[in-house]
C-alpha cells in the first residue's frame, strides 16, 4: 500500500513547528509512536489518524494521501460507528456487492467487512484505504466525520 500519512504528519508537524515529543505528549502516545507513524514502521490506527487530523485541522482524506484537500467546511471530529457501519453496507448495495466479492476485490477476509457492518469494530487503516482509493470515495465520509460523499482528487 502506498500510504502517505507518515510523510504528511511529518510535514505538518514541521509546518507547525511542533516536536515528535510534544505532538505525543497532545495526543497521549510516546514520541517513538509518532516516529513510528512518521517512518511508516506500524500502520497507523484509525483513533490515531483521526486526532493527528483534528489536531492539525486537516482531513482524514488528505492525511492518507486521497486528496490534496486539507479540509472539508463542515465536519465533525469523531469518527461514528453507526453511521460508518451503515455507510459501507450501503456502498455496497449500491455497488451490487456482497461482503464476499467486497472481500475479494480488496484482497481482504470477509469477516472484517462483517465485524464492521455489525459494528464490532471500526475499519481498520488498510481496508479503508483500498476500500477508497479503489472506488474513490472519501474516508472522511465513510467514517462519518463529514455528511456529504466528497469527490476525491
């Protein structure tokens, strides 16, 4: 996977003059955390992604490389299960996908497209990555932080 967000924390960070140290202390995580993220070393949770984008005021979306957009005019800061879980059954439907051709395009296990649609959990980073990238929808939008489908450039 071709991930950006390690390079565009880095450069927001920089941007804004704040240390891996003191991004960490704000975001309750250890600064080797952070340069792990920055490195790429670990992928980075979706909780996570999203305080370092309300943190620097910028989209989910531009932070994983989806969009040069920094930010939406209307979003929200947390990430919403319910809506998220719905939003993807929904995709689907309307897409004419089952969860096991979902799975199959995105080369992943049909069970974390079923643990998400039941809400037992919240997508995982890869899968929402492919999962917008392939179909070029936003994340912000499937996560529900913002209301209305963005076009991805």
């Amino acid at each position: 996977m071709n991930f950006e967000y390690g390079k565009r924390i880095k450069e927001l960070r920089e941007k804004e003059n704040v240390s891996q140290k003191q991004l960490g202390k704000e975001l309750g995580i250890s600064r080797s955390s952070i340069n792990q993220f920055e490195q790429q070393y670990d992928i980075i949770p979706i909780k996570r992604l999203n305080q370092i984008a309300n943190y620097f005021n910028v989209s989910i979306d531009y932070l994983l490389g989806l969009t040069n957009i920094k930010n939406y005019k209307v979003n929200k800061h947390e990430i919403n299960r319910e809506i998220s879980s719905q939003r993807l059954k929904e995709f689907r439907k309307k897409n004419n996908l089952t969860q096991n051709s979902l799975a199959q395009k995105l080369n992943i296990s049909r069970s974390i497209i079923v643990y998400h649609e039941n809400k037992r959990t919240i997508i995982g980073t890869p899968f929402l990555y492919e999962l917008c990238k392939k179909y070029n929808i936003s994340a912000d939008y499937m996560l529900g932080i913002i209301d209305k489908p963005q076009e991805l450039s």
